[in-house]
C-alpha cells in the first residue's frame, strides 16, 4: 500500500486548531497543487457531529472561494475533527488561516439558512443531515480558540 503523509502524523503532537501543509506536488504538465490540513478541533479529543460538519462543508466550499484563489476542494476527514484543502499553487498556512477564520466568523454570525447551499433533495446526497446552529456554534468555539498557521505551537492569526 502507498505511504499516506497524514497517517504519519503524530496526532497527539498537534494543536488544534491550526492550519498545516500536508504536501505540494507537481503534476506532469507542471502545475503544482498543495494539500491543507485545516484541523478544527484536537484529534482524539472531540469530533464535530456529522450533521454540524457537513453544513460546515457545504460553507467553506462557498466561502474559500470567495476569500482565496485557486481552491480546488475542501473535504471533511472521516475522523470528523478538519478538513482537507485542495488548492492550486503556493499558499502560506497564514493566509489560509486567515481565510478559514474569516469563513468561520462569517459562518458563526453572519450566515443564515437560506445562505447554505447544496440543502435540497436534487443539490445534496444526504440533504436531511445539516444543522446550521451546529456549525455556528462549532465555527464560534474554533473561532474563539484561535487558528494557529503551526500545528505544533499556537501561532494564531
């Protein structure tokens, strides 16, 4: 089996939350991607409710893009504590950083229901399976303990 990056991680190393540059590759024709760790709470600690998480899904597809150029996608991990981000080029962790806690305040205070995308039985493979006061509150708690741009000393932005 291939040797996957994030499996190395030393999950009880990190600080979460943070934002971490897991690899950059470049592709055959040269373009070059980079792949985010964007860990929202402490691995083995706590885990967002699947219902929360994928509201938050469906916003930060919306709302990265409206902050960053070159996202490509930004997947929840099955552990249920971050996302994967999925971008075109070189991005510091700062500025994704800046750009996910941007999201996340907009999400905690500004975002209503009518704001969430993909929520009908035609936009969404689980469309009864979001909660919008979830992820305010999540986004709110993440928010309030800050997004460090290190995933191994608290550097928040």
């Amino acid at each position: 089996m291939a040797k996957v990056e994030s499996f190395t991680l030393d999950h009880t190393k990190v600080k979460a939350p943070y934002v971490r540059l897991i690899t950059e590759e470049t592709g055959p024709k040269g373009d070059l991607i980079s792949n985010y760790d964007l860990r929202l709470v402490q691995p083995n600690e706590n885990a967002i409710p699947t219902a929360g998480l994928h509201t938050i899904e469906h916003l930060l597809a919306s709302l990265l893009r409206d902050r960053m150029d070159g996202v490509i996608d930004c997947s929840p991990f099955g552990c249920r504590t971050g996302f994967h981000l999925i971008m075109w080029g070189q991005h510091s962790t700062t500025e994704v950083a800046k750009a996910l806690k941007s999201s996340l305040e907009a999400i905690a205070n500004d975002i209503k229901w009518e704001d969430v995308p993909g929520t009908t039985i035609y936009s969404c493979g689980n469309y009864r399976d979001h909660s919008l006061f979830s992820a305010k509150e999540w986004s709110k708690k993440i928010v309030s303990e800050g997004i460090s741009s290190d995933p191994f000393e608290r550097h928040p932005v």
